[in-house]
C-alpha cells in the first residue's frame, strides 16, 4: 500500500491523516505491507486497534486519528 501522511503536533493532541493518495502538503510514508502499518499505527498509540484501523483505511482510501496528548 503506497501511504501518504499528514502528522500534526501540537501540546494537546495529535492529529494523523494517512491516505491512499497523493495530497498537498501530506509526506509520502513509502509502499508498506500491513506488518509495517501495524508497527507505525502502535508507535502513534500502543494501546490502538489496529486491525479496525487498517480495515478502516483499506475501506475507505483514508484514516485520520485524533490523538490526545496525556
């Protein structure tokens, strides 16, 4: 899956949008298998479900999580 990501930090949250396609101002993340997802989505968040978060983006082309800072 060619991956392309918006990672935005702030002292309160963060917020990650991940998207199958190419976007303006978003990085390109690289061509991961869903072993490589899996390790990039538990590194945002260890306690994520990954495996609804992956069948999410393979769904729908795209994933934004809402992560709050503790």
């Amino acid at each position: 899956m060619k991956i392309w990501v918006l990672d935005k930090i702030t002292p309160a949250y963060r917020q990650v949008r991940l998207n199958f396609e190419e976007s303006d101002g978003y990085d390109y993340l690289g061509d991961v298998n869903e072993d490589d997802l899996e390790k990039y989505l538990l590194e945002l968040q260890n306690d994520i479900d990954v495996a609804k978060n992956i069948k999410l983006l393979k769904y729908y082309g795209y994933l934004h999580l809402f992560i709050i800072s503790k």
